[in-house]
C-alpha cells in the first residue's frame, strides 16, 4: 500500500526519472509524469493527485501558468517548485503564487521524501474536511508555511550572496557563526578546523570556558569528523569542548570538501531548550554546504593566483635575466612608486595594484628581440617602433586574467605622456590613469639612475632635473611634487627589499 500520489511535472527527462526513482523507491508513492504543464493540468484534470512538483521552465505551458491554474482547478493540491540555486527569485515568486515550497537542485533525497511526506499528510488532512472549512484551513497553513519559508529563502539568500563576497578564509571563518546565529535559533555556535585529532578553533560566540585548541578524540565531534554527517547530541553525553556533560542539545555539521571533514559547525542553546528539528537541520545543512563551496572555491582561487603570479614573476625574471641592464628594474619602479603613493596617501587597494602591476610593467618585453633589447648603439626608427610594442604585448599576456584588470592600465600605459605625444595612444593628462602618472615618474627616474648598453647611469641630480623639466609635458605636476619629497627624490638609498606575493 503506497502513502498517496505524486505528479512530477518536468521537461527534462533526468529530473523526471531521477525522483520518480526517489518517491516509487520501496513503494513509497505511485508516480506519475508529464512532460509539461499542459499535459500535468490533462492529467490533474483526469485523477487524483496528493502532491505535485513542477519545474519553472517548460515548453508550451510554464511552470507558473501551470501553479496558477491548478491552484484554480484544486486549491489544496500542493505544488512543490523545482529550482537552481541561481534561480532561487523565481522559487520566490513561485511560492506567492501559491507553491508550498520548493526543492533544489542537485537534490538532496532525505529533504525530497521528507517533503512528500509532510505535503501528502497535509493533503489527506484538507481533503477530509468540508470545502470551505477545508478552504479556510488550507489558507491559514499555506500563509503560515509561505511566510517561514519565505523568511528562511530571503535569509539564506542573504548569507550565500554575502559569502559569495568573502575571498579571505578569515573573514569566513568570522562571519560563518555569526551567520549561523543569524540563521538558526541558537545562542551558542563555534567554528573550528580539523587538526589530526584536535579541533582549532576559529570562531565563537556565548560559548563560555573557551579554549583554542580542543582534543576531541572519543567525543561526538570525533564522530562527525570520522563519518563526515551531521549529529544531534543529547543532553548527558560527554562535552569535550569543556570536559563537562552537554546541557542541551548540540546540532555538529561537518564542513565537508572534496569528500574530506575540514572542520565543523557547532550550534547549541536554543532558548527553548527544544530538541532541533527537520527543517532546522536542513537549513543548518544548506548554510554549511554553502560555507564549504566558498572555502573549496577560494583554495582554487588561490592555487591558480598563485599558480599564475609565479608564472609571470617568473616571465619578468626571465627578461631581467636577458639583459642585465635592466636587472631589478621592475622591482625598483615599484619600490619608487610605492614611495609616491605613500607620500600622496593613496588607498591600500590602490598600493596593491601598484605593487603588482608596477612589478609587470615591463613584461612585455619579453616580445622584444635581444639584438634589439641589448643593442649598444641607437636605435633605428624600425628597431625604436618594436620596442615601443611592449605595453601592448604585455597587455595580450596579462588580459586573460580578469582579476589583473587594473594592473594593466600600469602595463598599457606607462609610456603615454601628459602632453599627448608619449605611446601607444597619445592619452592626455587625466585620461592616463593617476596610478599609471606616478609610474611614469618612477620608471623614468630609475631609466636615468642606471646604466644601459648605450649609455652610463646619470647622477641623481640630473635625474631630478629632467624631471622637473618634465612637468606637465612628460609628468604630472603633482606626482613629480611627491616624488621630490620621498626619500628616493631627495637622493637618500633605498634600503627596503620588494616582496610581492
Ligand atoms: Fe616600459
């Protein structure tokens, strides 16, 4: 004897066959399909159903014409969206339409069946009474649910977008219990990373007798970490956090990645003192699943960064290493720059892209050819028109990188000229960028101060003085102000080393 049944509206034949499996497993429920909305009403239309779950986007009829006609034909049917994760507003709007709630994908089976389960035991209970108290009831259930479950999507909605934004593991590690806090009806809530058997912990809040470090071996905690599940811990059980008993419930969530236990969520302490229940866990699931995805994402991120940033550190070395003129070039004009954006209080952010865009400047360069690159002598006017390619070059290398956006403006730029007359496009005072204007400065200074095949190094004040000359036809009058007050323009050694990382 099944338990009622299910209609499974879905123009994907995957999605389809994959919770028919799910809902007919073990005799649970006699399913049904129906390709889309049009064919779902023919078949409501025909027979009986104690739930429905419909995908959003289907040919001919969709999946919200399709929500408002059945809650038309059959108010107390409960429709149940199908939705992705980047289409959760679409689930939104499904649910004041009248949906009673709504399934992600990729599908978790437990919150699939439980679902079923409460939406066709709901069902039998309307069905049963008189069709206006029937109507009345179905109302009052349907708001109440739609309000909580709305709340639970806009707050959930309102972490994930949140973490999206977190690129620093510390910051996560921050805001993931005061997020759970947010989320969930605790007090207490602590954050912690595996460490062979010990826990160490990153983050708490309410938990009292706090410790960094815990052993958690022979705990409910080892339990999590060894099965990689979720545990409800009862009232009784042993509390390795304080080496006492554990006073009221505890919900410990595995931060799973790559199949691996990193670390866990503790919540504990509901006000109630209440036991957690199923949409609890599966909300507490959902934000740690969430939390998990952006550590695993930014342990990518930073593997190809750094990937990428010893790629390139290692294409300037190479031409460093070509022409021994210019050895620690990039490194200096970075340093110099770094001095003037000091001096003219520049933001952090902006330093950054100085450090490392300032680093590749010259990185195209790497597109020169030697004979040209150490020629002793002048340069012929085919030679001077190769070299002047290497903003450009260097911009090709470094455009796939997205995040390298702004250090490429360094790279493009850095040979234009406030009067026009500089290369490769002859921008004019403001329309070269301001940190691209106190590179110039920079680069031109240490051009002067060193030696290169075709000419010794000028002394400092006659650097100094071509670049006073310069003002306002080669350089900006202000960034040349700041260069003179910095500890290079006034002509003292630099004794700080570059590291960028
Ligand atoms: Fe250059």
């Amino acid at each position: 004897m099944h338990n009622g049944k299910i209609l499974i509206v879905d123009d994907d034949p995957f999605v389809r066959e994959f919770l028919s499996e799910i809902l007919s497993d073990k005799g649970r429920y006699e399913v049904d399909v129906a390709v889309d909305g049009l064919e779902g009403l023919e078949k409501i239309g025909r027979q009986d159903y104690d739930v429905v779950f419909t995908d959003l986007c289907m040919p001919r009829l969709n999946g919200l014409e399709f929500l408002r006609e059945v809650k038309r034909l059959e108010p107390v049917l409960p429709v149940v969206v199908i939705t992705g994760f980047s289409t959760i507003e679409n689930a939104v709007n499904a649910m004041r339409e009248g949906a009673s709630d709504f399934i992600e994908k990729p599908f978790q089976v437990d919150k699939v069946i439980s679902l079923a389960e409460r939406l066709a035991n709901q069902k039998r209970l309307l069905g049963g009474l008189t069709s206006k108290r029937r109507y009345r009831l179905s109302l009052e259930t349907l708001n109440a649910q739609l309000f909580k479950t709305l709340q639970e999507i806009s707050t959930l909605h309102t972490v994930s977008t949140e973490l999206d934004n977190l690129y620093d593991n510390s910051d996560i590690y921050r805001r993931v219990v005061e997020m759970a806090l947010k989320l969930l009806p605790v007090r207490e809530a602590f954050f912690g990373i595996v460490d062979g058997n010990r826990l160490k912990i990153k983050s708490s809040i309410g938990v009292p007798k706090f410790r960094d470090e815990i052993e958690f071996r022979g705990s409910y905690i080892e339990r999590v970490v060894k099965s990689g599940t979720h545990v409800v811990v009862k009232p009784g059980d042993f509390n390795p956090v304080d080496s006492s008993r554990v006073t009221s419930p505890i919900l410990c969530i595995p931060i799973n990645i790559n199949g691996e236990t990193i670390g866990i969520l503790s919540l504990s302490n509901k006000p109630d003192g209440s036991s957690f229940t199923d949409d609890e866990i599966h909300l507490a699931l959902t934000f740690v699943q969430k939390v998990a995805l952006r550590l695993e994402n930014n342990a990518l991120y930073e593997t190809v960064y750094s990937n990428l940033i010893n790629t390139l550190k290692s294409l300037v070395a190479i031409i460093e290493a070509r022409d021994p003129y210019t050895k620690q070039h990039s490194e200096r004009v970075t340093l110099y720059s770094l001095e003037i954006a000091e001096m003219i209080g520049l933001s952090n952010e902006e330093k950054e892209i100085i450090k490392f865009g300032g680093y590749l400047h010259d990185i195209g360069k790497i597109g020169v050819r030697d004979t040209i690159l150490l020629k002793p002598g002048k340069l012929t006017p085919e030679e001077m028109a190769e070299v002047r390619l290497h903003p450009l070059i260097g911009d090709r290398i470094v455009q796939p990188v997205r995040f390298l956006e702004k250090e490429r403006e360094l790279i493009l730029y850095h040979h234009e000229r406030i009067d026009g007359r500089g290369y490769p496009y002859g921008l004019k005072g403001d329309e070269i960028p301001f940190v691209v204007r106190i590179l110039s400065v920079a680069d031109a200074y240490d051009a002067m101060t060193s030696s290169r095949a075709y000419r010794p190094a000028k002394p400092h004040e006659v650097a100094i003085e071509e670049i006073k000359y310069g003002v306002n036809t080669q350089f900006d009058k202000e960034v040349v102000k700041a260069f003179l007050n910095t500890k290079t323009g006034k002509g003292r050694k630099q004794k700080k080393k570059l590291s960028v990382d």
